[in-house]
C-alpha cells in the first residue's frame, strides 16, 4: 500500500478533517494505550500541549496512522503508533517506521508496546531489538 508520511511540528496546520481522522485512528487504537482516558480527551490533550512531533501515514487523502516521536535521554521515542483497524497488516506501521529509521538513522529508536505476534514481527522485520520489560509493555529499540 503506497502511502506518504508527513511530519508536523505545528499541530495548527491540521486540517479539520485531518483531526476527524485522528479521532478516527485513536478510537480504533488499543485501551491500553490511554491508561483509562477517552480517545477523544486522548487526542485533544496531545493536539493541545503537543509532546513532540506528530507523524502521520496519508492514503487517497486520509490519515491512516500515526505516532508521535519524543525525545527521551538522547534517543528517540515512538509513542502512541497506532494504524486504522481497516488498514492494519498492510504494512502502514513498517513504512512509518522505515521512515523514522530513515530519518533519524544517527539516533537510537525506542518503541513499548504490548507484545504479542504481531508486534514481534513488525519490530523484527524492522530490525529492533528487544531490550526487556517496561511495565506490562516490552521495550524495542533500533540501535547505531
């Protein structure tokens, strides 16, 4: 599935219809990943103190994906990647990832994630390795 990523800094440049597909994106998105809040409160608080740069996957003009990436004690932090429910197994998370990997090729990659099947293969397949438990989550990283 051929999409583009587009980085935000500024969340203002949002389109109305960008943040209906945000919404859309986060209600799909596992419970575990809003520690009891709303998706919709979820979406809001992040847009409102943005808590570092939005990256999104963009298909025939709609957000399919997205994750923020935060910098944490030198490296870099993929939080909160989730992808829309139709669009999953289709390899929108990996060409998210392959991006960032690209982008930020000199500096580490941190991912948490709740590990099943799934998740190993992706970070597997994207060359992360497992460092150990965070929590009820495992953390990834993609060294230099």
């Amino acid at each position: 599935m051929p999409i583009s990523i587009e980085r935000y800094q500024d969340l203002s440049l949002l389109s109305e219809r960008d943040r209906d597909d945000l919404y859309k994106i986060y209600q799909e998105a596992p419970s575990w990943m809003f520690a009891g809040e709303a998706p919709e409160g979820f979406v809001e608080r992040k847009l409102a103190n943005n808590p570092g740069e939005l990256f999104v996957a963009r298909f025939n003009d709609r957000l399919l994906g997205s994750c923020w990436l935060i910098e944490d004690q030198g490296a870099m932090r993929i939080k909160w990647l989730t992808v829309r429910k139709t669009t999953r197994r289709r390899g929108v998370a990996r060409q998210m990832i392959d991006y960032l990997r690209h982008e930020f090729c000199d500096q580490r990659l941190l991912l948490s994630c709740k590990q099943n099947s799934a998740t190993d293969f992706l970070m597997d397949h994207c060359q992360f390795v497992k460092i150990g438990p965070e929590g009820e989550r495992v953390l990834w990283a993609y060294p230099l």
